[in-house]
C-alpha cells in the first residue's frame, strides 16, 4: 500500500539564561554535581519558587519570531510524578494557558519547495536532575545541577510528511533559537531535545493512524535516521494486517532501531494543575511590542535580503545566512573586501575548509572577518593573487599577522610592470619549444587548455607574485607568436 | 513577670529593670515546669535562647536593639529555622535539621526576639484538635481532658499556660484562629500575601498564611510589625505597603459598622457560645458601633470546597516527603517502588494519607473538572459574597468554632464532626481576608474566641477594633489555673 508519513515534532530548547527557572543558581554544563543548586532547585521544605523574567522575554522573542499569538495571561502547573531525580515530586511546567499559542513556520526543503509547518504552542518548563546508575555500588546517585534549568517545549502540528522535511523544520527551530541568541542549539550537550510522533496512514485517508513517540532523539542525523528506522517498522506491521501500539519508543543509533521504552497503559496520570505557588503570569501589549521591535533580523529574512542586496544565489545566500555568527562574519568580510562574490566564495571555502579541518566555530576563528576582508581587498585591488592570498591566509591562521604585514614582510606584492613580465614570459617560451610547437598546431579550444602549463611555469618562476591578469594577454600574443 | 504584655516588657528590658536572659530563663523554667504535662513544645532551645538573650541585653546595652529585642516567643514546628529541628510534628521529618531560616522567622530574629523552642502541632497542619502528632497530642491547659485546638494547638498552649510572650502560627482553614479560640488567646490570621511563606512547610499553598499568637490585640501588632511585608521569595506574597500596626490601635469606634451574618448564628452553634459572642457584639454597640444583620449565602459550601482545594494541594506539595534526598527512609528498601511506598506508608500518618489520597483523587484525570474546578468556582462565590458584605459594613463579626474545646478523642473518629468544627474559619481563608480570634467569655469554663472579618489588608483596622474591645474587656487578661483537671 501507499502510506503517507504524519510526523509532529516536539522540541525541547534549553533557554540561555544565567540563572534557573526559578531559582537564582547558575546554569552551567559540566560542573560538579549538585553545587549548581539551591533550597529550590533541591526541593527543601518550604522553599519557593520565583519565576525568572528573562525566560519570559526569551519565550515571548520566540512567540514573534514563529509568528505566534503571545499568550498575554499564561499559568504554571504543575505536572505530579515520582521520580528520584524530581526533587519536588512534580515538575512545574505550563498546561491549559501557555506563553505562545498558534504559530507556524515555513520550511524550504534541499529541492526548493516549501511547505507551512503549524506550531501548536511553546510553553516554558523546567529540566529535571540526572539519575546516575554507574560508580555507586549498585546504588543510584542524583545530581540535581539540571534541576529546575529553563526550557522552552515547542509543539509542532502533525504537518510533516518525511524525514527530510523534519530535519529542515529542526534546523529552521535551530537557526531561529540560536539567531534570537535564546539558546545555544548544542545538541550534544542538551540544548536541543527532539521527540518524534509518527503515523502512517492509507493516501487519501482523513483520519490520523496510531502514533508512536520517539523520545529523545538529539541530533539533526539521528532524527532523520530514527524517522526512516520507525516508518520501516510501522509499515511492515501495517503491511502484515497488524495494529500500531501507541507507546514511547526509544532509538538507538548503534543498532540503528527502535525499542519500546513503555506503552500508553503505563502512562502516568499527571495530575496537572495550576501552581499555587506562582502567580499567572500577566503582560501588558507595551511589554510585546517592546520585545517584538527588538527581534533581530531572522534566517528567513535574512537570506532574502542577501539575495535582493547582494545578488548571491539562493544557494550561496541559504548556507551564508544559516546560522547568525556565519551571516554576521560574512558581512564584516563584505564590508571590508568590496566584492560579495569573492567574500561570498572565501567565507564557504577556504575559510570553513580551514575551520572544518580544525574543529573550530566560527565565532572563534583565529582569522577575524575584517581581516579576512582586508586580504580579499589586496585580491581585488591586484596587489597579489587567489593562490597567494590562500598562503597568506594561512599565515594569518597562525598568527603571523595581518594580510598587508604579511604581505610587506614576505615581499608577495604581484608584478604587474608589462615590461618585466614580458621578459620573464619571453625566456619561459624560449626553454618551452616543444609545447610551443603542440600550442601554435592546435585548435582554439585546445589552446586555451594549454595555457594551464605556461602559466604554472610563470608563476613559479615569479613565485607567484605575477598578476594573472596581466599575464594572459601578453603570453597569448607571444605564444601565437 | 510571666503575666505582661510585650510593650511593658520592652519598656523594663531598655529601663534594664530585668534583663533578658533573666526573662528567657524564667520562661524555660515555666517551660520546664508545665511542658511535661501539656506537650506544647516538641524542641526547647535553651541553650541558644540564652544565649540570643544574652546578645539582645548587650545590644540594649547597646543602643542597637532591634524592636522586639529580648522578647522570648516561640515557633511553630512547620517554620523552618536554621539548624534546629523542624519537624512539622511529622514522622517523616522526625530527622529534618533545616538548612536555612524562613522569612518569619528571620525577621523576628533581625528584631531581636528570642527563639525559645518549637512548638507542636498537627503533623503537616492537617487538623483542628492537635490529637494528630508524632509527638503525642497536646493538652489545653484550661482542662487537661480537652483539646487546644489545631494545627497550631501547641503555639495557642505555649501563649496560654504562659511559656511564651507570644508564638507564631499558621492558618489554612483555621489553624490559628480556632486553637487562639479554645486556649483564650488573641490570634491573627493576616491577609493571604501579608506575610511572606518563604521557609513555611507548604500544606495548601494557596490558603496557607502565618500570624501571630499572643495575649492580645496589641501583642499580635508587635509580631505583625516585624512579620509583615513583600517578600521577593515569595510570589505570592503582596506588594502592597505595610503599616505600623502600633499606629491606629487607639482609634476610637465611632460609626463601626459591623456585619452579623445569619449563617454564623444557625444551627450547630453552641448556646453558650452564642451568649458570649451576642454578649460582645453588645460592648461593640456601646463603644458605638452600628450592627447590620447580613448574609454570606454561600458558606456551607465552604466545606466541601476546602476539603478538595487544600487536600489537592498537599497531595502535591507533600510529594517531595519521597525519602530520596531527606526525611524518612524505611529500612532497606529492595526497589524505589518500595523505598517510596514504605518511606511515605511509614514517615506520615493515616490523617496525612487520607489526604494525600482525596487530593489525588480530585486532581486525577476525569474528576478534575467535576472536583478540583467546582471547588475552585465555589471558591470565587464565597469570595463575592465577601466582597459584597464587606461593602456594605466595615468588619464581620461571629463565632471562631461552633462549640468551646471539646474532649480529647471525642470527634477523632468522626472525620465529619471534626471537620465541621471549621465551618466558620474556612470560608476565610478561602477569601484570602484577614481574621482575628479575640477572647469574649467563657461558656462552661472554657474560652469562647470571637472572630472579627476585615477587608483585604485591613489588619490594622482588626488589631485597633479588638484593642478597644481588649481596653474594655478583661477577658483575654483570665489565664487558666493549671490544677484545674489534673
């Protein structure tokens, strides 16, 4: 039969705030357990919790950023279950009034075409501890540091139809929380969580097929893998006459499967209800528009104004506005440098090759972008060549200093003076007799080709330092003789 | 020395005609003296009492004293306080040293009272006879045979029998008022948000509220100074100024007008009772106040409203009782099924559980609506119905309790009866209004406490009305001879 794929996503972003969600204690990844932690967060009698307004303003950033209504009077719950890294017996989240309601996205997949995604809501909530089963003896130690860190629960509608159109929806949240600077997006660490629902169902049929949920899926690969992985299953079932058992299902990428983790009897009844201990919280429109007049510019937008302002290609303006420090390196080196095309080129080539082969982010770059900008300048305005300037940024990789220091000290300022490069051409045919014979035999097309050879012994015998540009006519009318 | 009230008290500590640790010795010695028979506290801090008395002297010696300095007055068990005990008179906290201090108590301490013990109670404050404690009950020191009250019974007794100048309480559904009304003492439940619950053992978060238990009107004031106020950790607690509660107490009643609601006086109430309530209402009138006949239609609902609300609440709040991080553990638990079962099975007791059980029941899915979000509707209807009252008249006045103090074991297994015993102090809390119980007589022997209702943050308006019934009155100065019933 002809399935198609219902995929809803929900994704967990762990807000970047200093402190918790409502405590003061900071959040920081790595540290020794329990010391991030206070009378809150480790659930002792009598203390209180107190909503952090700066997880508030990072929720309502998002809320316009996915075009969302910003639910102007939003309540905590709580959400009642027993569990020994849930220090308080119940984690406060938020349940009949979230801080954003409808929203949607549009998502544009690899070959071009877009489709709507809708968001249903994002509420806030907060993290619970970890459970540690390993160095305790047969016992389990809690660590209660992630107790209580803010995040931020986005629900997307069951609008998605394949794998691939989940992984860019994922991507587009990515771009968006890390662009609004709302959260890190490392999805190694935690930042970003993704459980998967999916259905199958006959083309053409209304109703939904039974759902399963696969929990915990945190990387962009692992999403789409998980996706084939459980479509697989689920079609075979269904092929077969079986029914679908709606469960929580775990992946496994080393085997590459997915295991049923607990069924839908097993569920716990919450028990969910309104926080006595925290106010609703209430927003005047001053307090969102406030927010919404200082979004900064988003990928979608951004990409767009790429195209329009700079004349890059869709291609070159999708990967360069992907994420916010890529978009803000580019501009500086644009600035600097006077010519998109080039800057454009030398941000997704040599540059990433040389941050890929390090490991390295670009926010941390050894090689600022006004300075990548500066070398680019000394391309254009001819003071020396493409393959020159790679060296040289090399240098400046290694700290050698800016491109004109480098430039100056190693003397790689590109002849251009007609007559010296002309004499250099003149001995160059001179010991080349043969390939001067085979050039001035062929064809056009072919000579063009050939000119590869004479030119690679020009430069090495400038050492580089020949402008190309005034190479090429003088060798052809020589060559032709 | 045991009999006076905190302003004369002030008055000899700074003319240093006693000093305080002279005082604080002679209420541990009283402690010493009584405690044994009425079980009122479950931790005497002598030591650091003198000590902390020792510091107040020289901080009079001074000229740094903070207002309340040399004051010894007492905690109930559900505040936590730093490094001592705090038990919430539970099992399941029989182990608990708090780690850090609760606002209550902190703002006392930074005025300068001394902290002489902790007081008993009903475990979790989940009860109004103070039968329902792991550290036995406690008695009411007008007649040994009677119970004070609860939850806050040991706090009531402390003030009562004279171990204490004052004692702080709390009040859910009527924990400070009914006990203050069976131990005739002068007791204030503060509007919900008055006072911070920052460091307070949650039972029902949304109705909980602390105040003052002390001899009079003018004692609870002192106490409300130092206690009252927004506290940042606190959301709940109000941002709303406070005053000097010392300020008006001496406002003359001229033009009162004071609400009697038909509902407070109906069936169910105690004819003795009833006298001494009608007997106060009459000195109110020759102070010159004015007396309206009103209604608040839908009290009996208070009832059942309360008894959905604060148990779903508990049922949430009491989850952290888990024997994982603090607390209870039972022995050798062989999964954390078990751990969990048999820590909470063993650490609470079966009043605890029942409640624990009907919160969670009403909060389970399918009941919810029919449960948790009637009660909340009932809950906005009595909050009309006082709102619109306390438009039409300044104060409300009735019985604290339909009866005076009632034998121990008498009602422990009628869960109704005892429940019933709240029907006049719920619909308060319910509200979120401030009331007080101010002595008014006695009925067969024993206290009957009056109830005075305000407007929100009308504290002050409540102390100077029970002031100038105090200023005329002599019923809050009667203090139980200990031989009677022993």
């Amino acid at each position: 039969m002809n399935w198609e794929i219902v995929i809803g996503l929900e994704i967990h972003a762990q807000l970047s705030t200093q402190s918790k969600l409502f405590s003061g204690a900071p959040v920081l990844f790595g540290a020794e357990a329990n010391t991030q932690t206070t009378l809150v967060d480790l659930g002792m009698p009598g203390a209180l919790p107190v909503f952090n307004k700066e997880a508030l303003r990072m929720a309502v950033m998002f809320g316009h950023a996915v075009n969302a209504e910003i639910g102007m009077t939003s309540v905590f719950a709580r959400k009642n279950y027993f569990y020994p890294d849930l220090p308080k017996g119940y984690q406060t989240s938020q349940m009949d009034d979230p801080i954003v309601g409808i929203g949607h996205l549009d998502v544009t997949l690899d070959d071009g075409t877009t489709s709507r995604i809708g968001i249903t809501r994002a509420h806030l909530e907060e993290d619970a501890g970890k459970s540690l089963h390993e160095d305790f003896h047969g016992m389990t130690g809690i660590d209660l540091n992630r107790s209580s860190t803010p995040l931020l629960e986005i629900v997307s509608e069951p609008d998605i139809r394949s794998a691939k159109e989940a992984v860019a929806y994922v991507k587009m949240i990515h771009s968006i929380v890390t662009y609004l600077g709302i959260c890190d997006g490392n999805m190694a660490e935690g930042s970003m969580r993704c459980d998967v629902n999916i259905s199958l169902r006959p083309k053409g049929q209304k109703e939904y097929g039974t759902r399963t949920e696969i929990k915990n899926v945190n990387s962009f690969r692992f999403i789409e893998k998980a996706i084939y992985t459980e479509v697989e299953r689920q079609a075979d079932i269904l092929e077969d006459g079986g029914r679908i058992t709606q469960e929580t299902r775990l992946y496994d990428p080393e085997k590459d499967e997915t295991r049923s983790m607990r069924s839908k009897e097993d569920a716990n009844d919450y028990r969910y209800f309104p926080c006595p201990d925290l106010l609703p919280v209430v927003l005047t429109q001053e307090y969102v528009d406030q927010i919404k007049a200082t979004l900064p510019e988003l990928p979608t937008s951004k990409a767009a104004r790429f195209m329009s302002e700079y004349k890059l290609s869709k291609y070159d303006a999708g990967v360069l506005s992907s994420t916010r420090p890529m978009a803000d390196y580019f501009e500086v080196v644009n600035k600097a440098a006077g010519d998109t095309k080039l800057s454009a080129n030398w941000v997704m080539g040599e540059l990433s090759k040389l941050l890929n082969q390090n490991q390295a982010d670009i926010k941390d770059s050894p090689v600022d972008a006004h300075n990548l900008g500066l070398l680019l300048a000394r391309i254009k305005d001819n003071t020396i060549n493409g393959k020159t300037a790679k060296d040289i940024l090399l240098n400046m990789w290694n700290g050698e200093g800016s491109a004109d220091e480098i430039i100056d000290k190693k003397g790689l300022k590109q002849v251009t003076d007609t007559g010296a490069i002309e004499t250099m051409i003149k001995e160059i045919i001179d010991a080349n007799p043969t390939q001067v014979d085979q050039f001035r035999a062929s064809e056009a097309d072919k000579q063009k080709k050939m000119m590869g050879f004479f030119m690679g012994k020009i430069m090495k015998a400038s050492q580089g330092k020949a402008n190309p540009g005034v190479v090429t006519p003088i060798l052809m009318t020589l060559l032709k003789g | 020395m045991l009999e006076q009230n905190i302003s004369s008290l002030i008055k000899k500590l700074r003319k240093k005609e006693i000093t305080s640790v002279e005082l604080t010795q002679s209420y541990l010695t009283k402690i010493q003296e009584l405690n044994p028979s009425l079980n009122s506290f479950i931790t005497v801090c002598s030591e650091s009492a003198l000590a902390a008395a020792k510091q107040a002297d020289a901080a009079i010696d001074a000229g740094t004293a903070g207002p309340l300095a040399g004051i010894p007055i007492a905690h109930k068990d559900l505040f936590c306080t730093q490094g001592t005990l705090t038990t919430c008179a539970s099992k399941m906290l029989s182990n608990f040293i708090a780690p850090y201090e609760s606002t209550v108590t902190a703002r006392l301490e930074q005025a300068g009272a001394i902290m002489l013990g902790k007081t008993n109670m009903d475990e979790f404050a989940m009860g109004s006879s103070n039968e329902n404690s792991h550290y036995g009950l406690v008695k009411n020191p007008w007649n040994l045979n009677q119970v004070p009250g609860g939850s806050s019974g040991g706090s009531a007794v402390a003030v009562a029998a004279g171990m204490a100048v004052a004692t702080t309480g709390t009040d859910t559904g009527g924990s400070i008022r009914q006990p203050a009304s069976f131990c005739g003492i002068t007791g204030l439940k503060p509007t919900y948000g008055r006072v911070s619950r920052f460091g307070m053992i949650a039972y029902a978060s949304s109705l909980d509220q602390a105040g003052p238990m002390a001899r009079s009107a003018e004692d609870c004031a002192h106490l409300m100074n130092a206690i009252a106020g927004f506290d940042p950790q606190d959301s709940t607690s109000a941002e709303v100024d406070t005053e000097d509660y010392l300020a008006d107490l001496n406002k003359p009643l001229d033009g009162l007008t004071i609400g009697l609601p038909k509902e407070y006086f109906g069936e169910g109430l105690d004819s003795g009772v009833a006298d001494a309530i009608m007997q106060a209402v009459k000195e109110f009138e020759s102070l010159g106040a004015t007396i309206k006949d009103i209604s608040l239609p839908n009290l009996k609902l208070s009832i059942p409203a309360y008894y959905v609300i604060a148990p779903s609440e508990a049922s949430s709040n009491l989850s952290r009782f888990d024997g994982v991080r603090y607390g209870h553990r039972c022995e050798d638990p062989k999964d954390l099924l078990d751990m969990y079962t048999r820590s909470r099975a063993e650490g609470f007791s079966k009043e605890v559980q029942k409640r624990i059980m009907v919160g969670t029941y009403a909060l389970s899915e399918g009941y919810y609506d029919a449960y948790y979000l009637k009660a909340q509707r009932i809950r906005r209807l009595i909050k009309q119905d006082f709102v619109k009252a306390l438009n039409e008249v300044d104060v409300i006045m009735g019985p604290v309790a339909p009866t005076t103090a009632f034998s121990i074991g008498s009602k422990t297994d009628d869960p109704v009866a005892m429940y019933l015993e709240d029907i006049y102090t719920l619909s308060v809390n319910l509200a979120g209004i401030p009331a007080m119980s101010v002595p008014a007589g006695f009925s067969n022997g024993m206290p009957v406490g009056l109830q005075i209702m305000g407007n929100y943050f009308a504290e002050s308006k409540l102390l100077n009305i029970a002031h100038q019934f105090q200023q005329n009155t002599d019923w809050h100065l009667q203090t139980p001879s200990m031989e009677k019933g022993a």
